[in-house]
C-alpha cells in the first residue's frame, strides 16, 4: 500500500520543481542528471503522485542550486512556517523560522528527531555551512566520518558541502540550523 502524501506539502515541492525547471530551462533528463534523482521519481514528484524524503528533497535541492526552504514555501509567506512532516520520515519534523534571504544567503530550520533516528545527508552546494544550536536533547553530527556529540545549549558549525548527517542521541533531540549559502 502506498504512504498518504501530505498534499499542501506535496503542491509546494512540486510548484516549485516545475517553476526552477522552467527558469532553467531544464529536461527532467537534465535535471535528473544534476540532482542524482531518477527521471521517474522527479515526474512523479511534479505530478504529486510521490512526496520526497528529506534527503531526496536536499539532493534535488543541491543539485539545482535551489534554498530547501524555497521547496518548503511556495504558497507561503516569507518568514516562518508551518512544522512539516514528511510522510517517508516520521521521526524528524522540519520547521522553517526564516526562509531563504538571497540578499544575505541564509534560512534558519528548526528541526526535531525522535525514537534515536539517523538522517544522513548528502553533499551541498559548495561552501555551504550549517550553524548548529542544540535547543533538548543531544545531538549526534556526522563529521569526517566520525560521530560528534553536541548537547543541549551547545553549537557546531557543519560544513555542509560534504557528505553529513544526524541523530538523535537522547530519544528527542531538537536544534536550530542556520544554513548560510554563499554569495555569488
């Protein structure tokens, strides 16, 4: 049986593949190609039969050069958000406090991971970085290879541009993540 799709969540993501596409004038073939996400599943996406998880979300993201939160926002004012939770990913909900700002290079998340979850991400955008707070809980980051602990009241900053991940240490775990995008 097939996993319900959150359908507000769903119109977003998929208005705003079909929108970068346009601006970009790409294929699916092409876009596939940029972001590693079969040309299958990208149609699937933009005809709402298929949510992304998040780490299908980031790479579609990354490869088109796009803010996370721009997927997160498209019928939705600028600043703050509704908690998303993806369907796929039950034990992490994503919350968007400030969407991408192009003219500072910056949107802030908060994030929260349940029942001991890992979320590995792949590679950003070069020279993106993710600044870290942990608000309960203790956070594992994935660094180098090498788990980091970061507890309650403690920063790190992430370079995002390389292959990473999370997880939650202490049952609930929720942070706040600053990902600064360069300037171009």
């Amino acid at each position: 049986m097939k996993a319900p799709i959150n359908q507000a969540l769903a119109t977003s993501i998929s208005q705003r593949l079909k929108q970068v596409r346009a601006e970009k004038g790409l294929s699916l073939d092409k876009t596939a190609a940029l972001t590693g996400v079969s040309k299958a599943m990208l149609g699937q996406i933009e005809r709402m039969e298929s949510s992304p998880t998040i780490a299908v979300l980031w790479k579609i993201a990354s490869g088109l050069t796009c803010s996370f939160s721009s997927f997160l926002q498209a019928n939705k004012p600028v600043a703050g958000s509704d908690v998303e939770q993806f369907v796929d990913d039950p034990n992490m909900s994503v919350k968007a406090l400030f969407t991408f700002d192009p003219q500072k290079g910056f949107e802030v998340f908060e994030i929260t991971l349940s029942h001991y979850h890992t979320q590995v991400s792949t590679a950003h955008q070069s020279g993106v970085t993710e600044h870290i707070h942990v608000t309960k809980g203790s956070l594992g980051l994935l660094v180098d290879g090498q788990w980091v602990e970061v507890k309650q009241g403690q920063q790190f900053v992430l370079n995002a541009d390389l292959d990473h991940g999370y997880r939650d240490n202490s049952g609930t775990t929720t942070f706040i993540v600053v990902i600064h995008y360069p300037l171009s």
